[in-house]
C-alpha cells in the first residue's frame, strides 16, 4: 500500500444533515439543519443573515477527466494535496474579488484545508465559461469546420493555441435544461445568450439584468485572474465559473460567485515563458488529461462519447502508477504555491482531522 492516506471517499461523514448528502465528483454537500445554521451563524459572528441556511461543503482528492474518476496503484485512490491545492486557490481568488468590490462567493469559513461552510444558493443553471485562447474542444471543432460557438462568429485562419482578438463567452448549460426547444435535454451543451435571455426562467436567472451581471462578473473575475498570473508567469488560457443567488442582510436576492474559480481543475494554465518559446507547459488538470491519452490502452475510448459504457469499464480497471499520480501531486501543489505564495498543507490523516475539527469546534457530528 502506497504511504499516502487520500482523501478518496468524502460522503460517508456522520455530519448532522438536513437531508441527503450531495456527493459530486470532487465536493460533497452536507445540508446543516436550520437549528445548527443559526447556532453557527450566532456563535461564529458570521456577517450573514441570521436565516442563511448553511452547508459543509468537503473537498477530495479523486480525480476525475473525459467522465471517469481514476485511480492509482498501491491503494493510491487520489491525488495527495489536490483537495488542499484546490480550495486554497479558490478561497485566494474569491478574497481577491472581494477586494477588488466584484461580488460577494458562497464561502463564510474555512475550518480545515479540506472544508469549506458555505451559504447554500440557488444555482443558476449556466456553466459560465469564457476563453482568451483557441485550444482543447474549441480547436477540434474549429478544425472540422465549425465557425460559430454559442452564437458568436471566429474568424478564419486561426491556429491552434492562438490568443483571440477578444475573450469569449460560451456558456453550457448546468444540468438538464427540459422545455427549450433550441436547447437539446442533455447536460453540459453549448448554449447562447439568446438561448437564455429567452428563457430565464428555465436557466434560474431573476431577471435580463442579472444575465447581464453574469457576464460582467464572469469579465471582471478573468481579467483578475489574468493580471495576476501574468505578473507570476502564467497565463490563464480559459475558465468556467457558477453564480448563484443567495439572501442579502437586508432579505435580497444578491447572484454571488459559487463552486470554485480559477483553479487547475476549472481552467487552463499555460507557463508563459514556454507558451513565447512556441511551448505548451499545462499547469492545470489539462496536462492529466495529456498524460491518461499517453498511457490507457485504448485511447480512442476517451474521445468517443458514444462509447461511455466501455470507456468507463477501462477506467475502473486501469491504474495509474504512484509515480504519475505523485507527479499529478506537484502540478497541483506547486501551482497553489505560485498563486497563493504558500505552501499546501497535505495532512497526514484528512478525514481523521476534519471529523475532530467539526466535533470540536463546530458541534456538527453525531455520535
């Protein structure tokens, strides 16, 4: 067994809960009670209102990419540090956004690298994603002929990995969009602004004025990111943000930054110094995507979206070796210490310590 203890399985927590544990591919969402809510809200002096309903939101090291979690040899089921590296670049960038006066984030504590207390919102259901570069399935498409991208026209002639004349909003949609007809019911499809502009009811938006703040937040957030990995010489290549409206203290819908932003697993990030060398270095989980074509058995499988059953009978039964999963390790820890300035804490025994913690600390676990 490798001597690394991963935070692989993060939905089994005995967290006192309002309801089913929500577990995705990376995050679970413990619900907390309405009682344990304004306990914590009271005794934390959090600046919320005193009726935010409250979650647990806890990080793991899985990794997951084209729709399969992957694992390693030697028990190795996860990235060691990745769940730290994560929620570190994240806290650090929605504190850059408040102070630069953007808009509030979902976040209210962070007892523990691997926690997050969140304010439960309701998402709007758009995978807000803007581009600055050509690249990954933007390229393939572009390369196959296809000119328009959520209703917004390229140019011809472009290279692959070009930077665009202007950064470009593509949104997808968040989970299953039933009742559009221009929007086919599947989840994670390109969509324009037309498409919700049309039907904001559909894609939870209050109103015109706050798809409008959407986009703006969207520009304002990757245009600080930008700056701020150019001055550490990296670029940030594309990115997908969520939104999602929360109650203000004055008892107001307010669309905050939710999830998380300008992290490795949700954009690329390219070395710059490489990129002006005619390079491409990824610092992001871009490169492990590169690194899982370059080793599985049948890599064609992982580009076939019709052949999901089979791709994911490969991914269970193919293990990545510690010294890749190590490597994967230093991607991530490495590029949280560039933008952070500090290094990730990796805990020995993660689960161990967030259990004591919330006992602790937060009275939130059940005996």
């Amino acid at each position: 067994m490798s001597s690394y203890k991963v935070m692989d399985v993060n939905d089994d927590l005995n967290i006192r809960v309002s309801g089913p544990v929500h577990s995705g591919k990376v995050r679970s969402v413990y619900k907390l009670t309405a009682e344990d809510s304004s306990r914590l809200i009271r005794e934390k002096g959090y600046n919320i209102a005193a009726d935010t309903p409250l979650a647990i939101m806890i990080i793991s090291d899985r990794i997951s990419a084209f729709e399969c979690i992957w694992k390693g040899e030697n028990g190795l089921n996860g990235v060691p540090g990745k769940g730290a590296s994560l929620n570190a670049i994240s806290a650090h960038w929605f504190k850059c956004f408040n102070d630069a006066g953007l808009a509030g984030n979902h976040i209210v504590d962070v007892p523990h690298p691997y926690i997050w207390i969140v304010r439960q919102a309701q998402p709007v259901m758009v995978e807000a994603i803007a581009r600055n570069y050509i690249t990954g399935s933007m390229w393939r498409a572009y390369t196959k002929g296809t000119r328009d991208f959520c209703g917004i026209a390229l140019e011809e002639g472009l290279q692959s990995n070009q930077k665009l004349s202007e950064l470009l909003i593509t949104p997808s949609t968040k989970g299953i969009i039933t009742g559009v007809d221009e929007v086919p019911e599947v989840d994670d499809v390109n969509i324009s602004r037309e498409n919700i502009v049309n039907n904001l009811d559909a894609f939870k938006f209050n109103s015109i004025d706050d798809v409008d703040l959407y986009e703006k937040l969207l520009t304002e957030g990757f245009n600080l990111i930008t700056e701020q990995l150019a001055s550490v010489d990296q670029i940030f290549v594309d990115t997908k943000f969520e939104f999602g409206y929360v109650k203000d203290l004055q008892g107001n819908d307010e669309l905050i930054y939710i999830d998380e932003v300008g992290t490795p697993d949700s954009s690329r990030i390219w070395d710059s110094k490489a990129y002006q060398q005619g390079n491409i270095v990824e610092n992001s989980k871009e490169g492990f995507r590169q690194m899982l074509l370059n080793s599985v058995p049948t890599a064609e499988l992982l580009l076939a979206k019709d052949k999901m059953t089979e791709r994911l009978a490969m991914a269970e039964n193919f293990l990545l070796s510690e010294e890749d999963i190590l490597q994967v390790s230093k991607t991530y820890t490495d590029i949280a210490k560039t933008i952070t300035g500090e290094d990730v804490y990796i805990p020995s025994d993660p689960k161990a310590e967030i259990l004591e913690i919330l006992d602790r600390d937060y009275g939130l676990i059940e005996s």
